[in-house]
C-alpha cells in the first residue's frame, strides 16, 4: 500500500517538478544574449492575442482577443475586437483610447505609474524587460521554453503587480506569453499568436 | 413685521415640501404583493458587462463581472480593459468584504457609494405595498416615504424597465434596464441625481 501510495506521489509530483528547473549562470548569460539579439532586430511587430483574466471566484477566465502592433521606437497599439471594440495606442509620451468610438487622449507625461506600464508593456512585447536594475529576475527553463519571472523593485509598482512572468521560445527568443500577477495574486495572461516582424505597419494603426 | 415673517415661513414650507410622485398617480386596487427581478438570480452564471463610470467629469471604464456566490450574495469586480483589478467586493444585503481595491479607489466614500448601487443592482425581491397608474405604465412601490422604491413595468408585460429610489420627495438614483428574454439585462444605467454620477453597463459576451 506504502509503495502504491508513493507511486501515486510521484506520479503526481514529477512532472510538476521536472516542467520547470533553475537555470544556470551560463544558461542564463547565454539566454539574456539571445534576447536582446532577437530584440535588437525588431524594427515593428505585429500579432493576435488572446487575454486571459483570472479572478479566483471564477472556475473560468475572462477571455478578450484581439491584434497587436508594435513600430520603433515607441508607437504600440492595442486593439481588442471581442467581445468588444476597444483600442488603447502609445504614442509620443500620449496615450490613446478609442473605447467603442468614444475617443480620449491622456499626456503619459504626467502620470508617472503609465509612463513605467507603458515601458513595460512594450519591453514584454520587445522582450528586453529583462532590467535587473527595476526587477529581481530568476529565470528558469523547460522543454517547451524558457522563463523569465520578474519581481518589481518600484514601490508604486509593487502595488498594482506582485511579479510579470514572461515565457519565451526556445529557439527564437521570442515572447510567447506573458503573465501579469496582482498582489491580490489574481492574473492576467496574454498570449500572443501569429507573430510577424518587421512587416510594413501603416500608421493609421497609431492613429485614434 | 409679524406678517412679513409670517408669509417668509409660508413661502419657505411650501417650497421646501415637494409632493411624492404618486400624487400624480392613479392608485390602483389589488396590485402585486411583490416583484421579482430576474436580472441577477442565477446562480453558476458570470455575468460580464462592458461599463463605464462617469463622476464629476471623469471616465473609468472596464469589465464589471458579477457573480451569485450564495443566497443574496454577490462577488463584483471590476478590472480594466487590460486586466488589472480595479476593485472586487462581496456584497449581501446587510455587509460586504472588501477583497481588493485599486488605492485610487480605496475611500470610504467610493467604497460605500459602489456597495450601496450594487446592493441596489442586484436586489431581486420587492415586497410591494402599493400599486399605481401614470396612463401608460404600472408602477409599484416598494418600501416607505424615507427611502421608497418605484418599479415601473409597461401595462403589457411584466418586465420591470425602471426603478426609481426617493428618499422623501427627492429623486436619489434610479436604474434603467434594457431587456432581452425579459430574464436578462443586456443593458443597464445607474443614475444619481444627488451626486455626480452615472454608471452605464452593456452585456459582454467572449467566445
């Protein structure tokens, strides 16, 4: 019976214990040298996103969808087409919303917390968010990619996201999928489908 | 000097007494004993709506996600169109739990103006003690002078389309339902007509 039950155990726990391992100081060097080279050659990006939005009382996540577009240095845009119509755009130090045709414009400039989302959003969608200097970083890998689990240093962040969890592609360095954990520890997760790089972007896109 | 005061009290109580708005009204004999609201009793159902806030000329807008967890009660939240949680409250009729809120939004006044609407939103019994005719609709009143409650239904159908809320006779907030199936709200506005307030809430549906 002893041994049945620590069979069970260890059919239960293994594969939890054996998806995600630390990876080493190598590893890592090599890992971080890979994303940057794979960021440094996005001149634009664009993809089709499905978010996810976890809050515990629910057995299933609210699901939205819709298309990314990110140009150099700093234009990004977000538009989601279900369930419903709605676009927030970064541009020049303004951020953008279209809200189902009511449109408003808000100077990041003044808004600190939005000025550091919105180098956060784009760095997660870059990949080269990995800036030890604003978040305690530990990195991991697995068969199926490697992980980046990032834990803010800046107070005022800390109170809107407990940590960003990034997963990237093995082989191409890419952001696959990110994770954003409240400290209420509900979250949101984003995977983006459908990547193509540095493809013409009209810059209508950017426009509201 | 007398008079004059005297007429100065006249003038200033009759028009600091409005009347009810069932003076207006005919009364109508034999009406319900009480109502059910549809909009908010199932339970295992998520009820997500797309809404804004408007308050004293600023906009907050995102997901409202409404759940019955329990006899009467309720877990509300409300994230941003991105995900973050803005608050998430479990309300019941006489206390809530405040899970989480955004520290812009964690005031007591906000808190407790959120509570008291939603408590509003999601009551579904009415005990009903008069009944009234304007010429097109029904109107039901729920509740005393001090804070009374006016369902409005038009004479064919069942379906409550309005709630008025007077505390005495001045028009605090009411709550406009725009209905499909009669069971369920696709759309619905919150109005304060106290305070700058308006709460407007279109059904979500995700694939």
């Amino acid at each position: 019976m002893k041994i049945r039950l620590l069979f069970l155990f260890c059919l239960f726990t293994f594969p939890a214990m054996a998806q995600l391992q630390p990876m080493s100081s190598s590893e890592i060097a090599t890992f971080k040298a890979g994303v940057n080279f794979a960021s440094a050659k996005i001149s634009s990006m664009s993809a089709d996103f499905d978010q996810y939005k976890h809050l515990d009382f629910l057995e299933n996540d609210i699901k939205s969808s819709g298309q990314i577009n990110f140009k150099q240095p700093d234009l990004l845009a977000w538009q989601y087409q279900k369930p419903y119509n709605y676009s927030i755009i970064f541009k020049k130090g303004k951020v953008l919303v279209n809200d189902g045709g009511k449109k408003s414009s808000t100077d990041v400039g003044g808004n600190k917390l939005f000025a550091k989302l919105n180098t956060l959003i784009i760095g997660s969608v870059r990949g080269n968010l990995l800036d030890e200097k604003q978040f305690d970083i530990k990195y991991q890998k697995s068969a199926v990619g490697n992980f980046a689990t990032l834990v803010p240093k800046d107070s005022a962040m800390k109170k809107y996201l407990k940590q960003i969890e990034l997963k990237f592609d093995k082989a191409s360095n890419e952001v696959m999928e990110v994770r954003l954990i409240e400290s209420s520890d509900d979250f949101t997760k984003i995977i983006f489908k459908n990547r193509k790089l540095n493809t013409q972007i009209s810059d209508a896109i950017f426009s509201n | 000097m007398r008079y004059f005061l005297i007429n100065l009290m006249l003038i200033f109580l009759v028009t600091s007494c409005g009347a009810l708005p069932e003076a207006k009204w005919k009364a109508v004999e034999n009406g319900k004993k009480s109502i059910v609201l549809p909009y908010f009793t199932r339970e295992n159902i998520v009820y997500s709506y797309k809404t804004n806030v408007a308050a004293y000329g600023k906009e907050l807008s995102g997901i409202l996600i409404i759940k019955k967890v329990g006899d009467e009660r309720f877990r509300v939240a409300m994230t941003t169109e991105f995900g973050n949680t803005l608050f998430d409250i479990e309300i019941s009729p006489k206390d809530y739990v405040l899970i989480t809120a955004v520290e812009d939004l964690n005031r007591k006044i906000i808190i407790n103006t959120l509570v008291s609407d939603f408590r509003l939103l999601l009551k579904s019994q009415y005990k009903i003690d008069a009944t009234f005719n304007d010429g097109v609709h029904l109107i039901s009143k729920s509740g005393g002078k001090d804070d009374a409650f006016y369902l409005f239904q038009t004479d064919a159908s069942d379906v409550v389309f309005k709630i008025e809320n007077f505390k005495g006779d001045k028009k605090k907030k009411e709550i406009l339902y725009a209905t499909q199936n009669n069971v369920f709200a696709r759309k619905i506005i919150i109005e304060h007509f106290d305070i700058k307030l308006k709460m407007t809430m279109e059904y979500s549906v995700a694939d």
